[in-house]
DNA sequence: ATCAGAACGTCTAATATTTTTACACTACAG
DNA sequence: CTGTAGTGTAAAAATATTAGACGTTCTGAT
C-alpha cells in the first residue's frame, strides 16, 4: 500500500488522539499526536509533517474556535505549504468560512465518519501533489492575467513585468503547445469597457 | 470614487434584487441583476461581469443549496476567473465548505449586514487584483515544489520541465533579488526521508 | 467628425538565460 | 566494495528577453 507520509494530530482530548492514531496508522507512515497546541512549533520544526489535523475548540477557547484558528495561522505562517484539515464539534458556518479563508484544505466535524474522514486526508493529499511544470503554471498565470486587464497586453506585461514582445513570444510559445489560445474571448466579445478600474 | 466594475447579482427574490441594486450601486460602475439563473450563462457571455453574488437558495432547490451550487460550478467553469459569492439564508456548515471548495471567494447569509456585504464584495476584488510578476509566481513555485519534494532538487526540476542547472540558476537569480535563499530549512534539518511517497 | 493618446503588431541588435554535455565528489544500500 | 542517485560546477551552443523603434488601429474626448 502507498503510504501518505507522516500526520500531525493536534487535539486536547487524548481519548480522540488514540482513536484517531489507531483509524490512520494503517493510511499513514507515521502518525504524530500532540495534546499541547503549543507543542505545535516545536514539533514540525523537528519533523517534516505532510499533513496536519487540528481540533479547533481546546478548552481554553470556550468553543469559539479562536483558539484553533490561532493555530491554524501559526502553523500556515511557518509552515505555508503543509496542508491544515479543521476538526470542530460545532457546526459554526463562520468558523468554516474563517478557516477556509485562513488556509485550510478541508473542514470535517465531529463526530466524525471514519471513512470520510480518511478519504478527506487523502483527497487532500493527493490534490496537493499535483506539482505543475513551470510552463503551465505560467502559462495559466499569463492567462489570469490576461483576463484581469480585459484583453489589454500592454498593461498585462506590465503586471507580469516582462516586456510586451516577450508577452507575445510566450503567449506564441505556450499557446501552441496544447493548440488553445492564451487569448480569452473576453477580448473578441467585448472590448469596449477596458481601462475602468485597472 | 474609484468603482469597481460591473456585478451581477442572481436571485429569484425580486425584492432583494432591487434592494441589493440600490445598495451597490454607489459602489459599482454597473449592476446587473437577473432572477433566473438560466440566464447566467447568456448574460456573462454578453457581458464583462467582474463579480458575481449569487443566492444559493432557489425555490426548486428546496433550500438544501444544490440548485445554487450547480450553478456555482457552471460559472466557474466558463468564467474561472470572475470570483463569485455566495448568499443563503440557511447557516449550513456543508454549503459554506462545498461553496469554498468549488471555487466562491466569500460567503454571507441572509439577512445581511450592508456594511458587511459591500466589504466583503470590495476586499474580493482587492485581493484578486494583487497580479504578481511572472517572477514571483515562479519564485513562489519553485520554493513549493522543492518544498514537496523535500529538498531533492533534481526531482524538483525534473517536476518542473526544466533543467537541474537552470534551476541552480533561477535559485541563485531569484532568491538573491529578495535576500532569502529558496532552500528551505527543511532540507537542513531532516533530508534522510526522502522518496516516501513522491 | 476629428484628433491625441493608447495599444497593437512587428522588426532589429545587444544581452541574458537555458540547454546540452561533461566531470568530480558524496552518501548510501546491497 | 561497487553501483546508483544526488550534488555542485563548468563551458559552448542554442534560445529567449530586452530595449528601442516604426507604422497602424482603436478609442475617448472635444
């Protein structure tokens, strides 16, 4: 079986820590489980953590999910590409918002589904795989690009501080390569309105 | 003022379509506002929209979101770029998580704080006109990817369609312009776990 | 309707980057 | 001990980018 690496779990309650390093020992290589959220720094600085699952209500924090999302913050600040997965008992619709805003790959709730929850670790992990080579990505930021200044070239360049002629190379280049236009019909459709509020 | 744009609103409340024009109509150049969410796709095509607020709670979807949620999807995928978001009456945990997921910027719930919505609509757009440079982004790529890769850079470049040495070079190149190296620590301090799972 | 300014599309020569190929060195597993 | 994989470096050839320029087309404002 292909091992997803090494979990961090971060709870306060040791009875859900053992239930849970039981349910992932099989998915994972190896299953970290820390009590302390301010083990958390210490931790994944010795460790290389591919994935991280934080319990956001800790007793101090009487259930306001403060707390977690504290954390969630420390961790994506030190640690910007180790994906975050938010435990909370309560179904908060803010909460979720705000953790999601924060950086959080996924939001499960307790009590948790066993199954589910594993394949949201997976899902999560496999996603995050998905390296793309350096002509994609910045093939699909040229694009995004493109698109936000409606069309215009000049000003693209410009944000993307290359010359325009080097614009047009690559745009020649990376378009041709999967025989789709870098430029959108944005521009065909609709070329009237530029310039409001560039 | 600087505006910003044109929005579409979708709703099948005609009230609150007018309510809402009233109110965002200090703050955007255009408001465009429709009740039948079949005509999303006629009406981006026509128009260059810049964002979209769309109600997730249609009579037919007897409010459990999915009506809204297709609709979501059918806009991310022919406008990936228009950031869209979302308005329910019901605080849903899964809807906020499922919208997130599928791509909407934001969310708010019904009835809403004026205030709350114009900012939320404003820092939207905010934030997805931060463009960075092409060297940016390749910096920011470059770093994840060695990052993914725990410090092996010869997978790294090989991931990223590119040569060992011209990964040396953009290295050197685009970590010296802002005086942090892209070899993160994690290299350093643990590089003997390698090739778990890559 | 006209005009100025902005953007387009294209070109060149001077720079710079990337690729290719190569070599020596280290770490480590069998 | 030996083969494999990764590192760090180098030089020449092949490509790509830049700066600068030119005439054309589009667009907004008068």
């Amino acid at each position: 079986m292909n091992k997803y690496g090494t979990i961090l779990i971060v709870d306060d309650n040791t009875a859900i820590l053992t239930a849970m390093r039981y349910l992932l020992e099989t998915t994972f290589t190896q299953v970290l489980t820390i009590s302390n959220p301010d083990d958390i720094t210490k931790t994944m600085a010795q460790e290389t953590i591919d994935i991280v699952l934080l319990d956001m209500n800790f007793a101090l924090g009487v259930n306001t999910g403060n707390e977690g999302l504290f954390w969630l913050r420390s961790i994506r600040k030190q640690h910007p590409q180790t994906p975050v997965v938010l435990m909370t008992a309560y179904a908060d619709i803010n909460l979720a918002v705000k953790g999601l805003k924060n950086g959080a790959a996924d939001f499960i709730t307790k009590p948790w589904d066993n199954d589910e929850l594993v394949r949201k670790l997976k899902d999560v992990l496999d996603m995050q795989n998905e390296i793309v080579s350096l002509d994609e990505m910045e093939k699909e930021h040229i694009r995004r690009t493109i698109d936000h200044c409606h069309g215009n070239l000049t000003r693209a360049a410009e944000l993307l501080g290359i010359t325009r002629q080097t614009l047009y190379n690559k745009m020649k280049r990376l378009g041709s390569e999967s025989h789709e236009s870098l430029l959108s019909n944005d521009r065909a459709a609709k070329d009237s309105d530029k310039d409001k509020r560039l």
